[in-house]
C-alpha cells in the first residue's frame, strides 16, 4: 500500500469539528483536542463545568468556531490570541463585567463575526431581567467596540446600529475625556498652589 493511499483511508484520525458537549467536564480535555491542530475548525466545549482560561487553544491555528456555552467562565477569562476565531458562543455563562469582557474579546479576537452571550447578566435582555433600553444599550455598547460584528446574539447588526453606537460611545468617551483632563487640571492647580 503506498502511503497516500493510508493517508486517504484513515480520515477518522483526522477532524474539522469536535464536540465535549454534556460531558461533565471541569477541565478542556487538551490531550484530545491538540491532536487536531492542523485541522480543527469546529470546537464544541458546552454544557459542561469549565472556567479555566483555555490557553492552550491557541495552538488551534485552524479554529473558527469556539462553542463555550452553559459554563462557568466570568468576565475576566482569558483567552489566547487567535485571529482565526470569526465565531464565539458563550452563552449562560457567569458574565457579569461587560467592558471587561468585551476589550478581552476585542484583544483576542480581531477577526470576530459572530458573537453570542446571551443569558448573561452583561447582556440583558427580556429572558434574564432586563429592559429593553439595557439590551438596547448593551448591543450599542458592543458593536460600538467590536466595529467589525455582523451578528450579536441572535441578531445581525444593522448599519442603523453602527452609526448609533458610534455616536453614543464617541460622546461618553470624548465626556470621559474632558472629565479626566479636567481633574487633572484641578489637581495640578492645587499642587502649584501648595
């Protein structure tokens, strides 16, 4: 048998998507996983008990999709660089700190498409206690730092939401600005005048 042929035959030790769903899980089984660092495009790890930052995926140099959903991961998680990922679920999760989060997306993600958290106390919504100007906000807030989202959630964002989000968060920012300048001001005032 020539080798290409045993290459050919043996496509099973070989996967684009893996799935650890409903497994129990309190750690991301890296032994299995790493093994398709040359072809793992799909990483299912949901409805299970992680929280553990996933370092180590960032040898999967392939992977577009990261399913974390029904986890215990928090808004300081820590995720390693992966410009592949255009894809992250991480719904009813224990997200809490929406800027946190969103800048460690922002960082680790470049190439981010797709977002979904929600069930999410970051991301409120009528299904976990919020109103609708909170999810109104959370999703302007959001797009505003991920401008290259095309769906948040269960919904593509529209370029109506663009446009807001870039005025809304350009506003406070250029506030938070002058506020910050302003105290410094205030502060050096003070020490000159001491």
């Amino acid at each position: 048998m020539d080798p290409q042929t045993a290459v050919q035959t043996s496509p099973a030790s070989r996967f684009q998507w893996l799935s650890f769903a409903y497994q129990g899980l309190t750690e991301i089984p890296y032994d299995a996983i790493l093994t398709q660092t040359d072809t793992l495009e799909v990483l299912d790890l949901s409805y299970n008990l992680l929280n553990e930052n996933p370092a180590l995926l960032g040898r999967l140099e392939k992977l577009s999709t990261l399913i974390l959903d029904c986890n215990s991961y928090t808004s300081h998680v820590k995720f390693p660089y992966m410009p592949s990922i255009s894809t992250l679920c991480i719904n009813k999760n224990q997200i809490h700190n929406l800027p946190v989060f969103v800048e460690e997306i922002k960082r680790k993600f470049p190439n981010i498409k797709i977002l979904s958290m929600m069930n999410n106390e970051a991301a409120p919504s009528y299904f976990n206690g919020g109103s609708l100007t909170q999810y109104q906000d959370y999703r302007l807030y959001v797009i505003s730092q991920i401008p290259g989202l095309e769906i948040l959630d269960d919904t593509e964002v529209v370029e109506k939401e663009r446009v807001q989000a870039r005025k809304t968060y350009r506003l406070q920012q250029s506030r938070l600005s002058s506020s910050s300048r302003k105290r410094r001001e205030d502060s050096s005032r003070k020490q000159t005048s001491s």
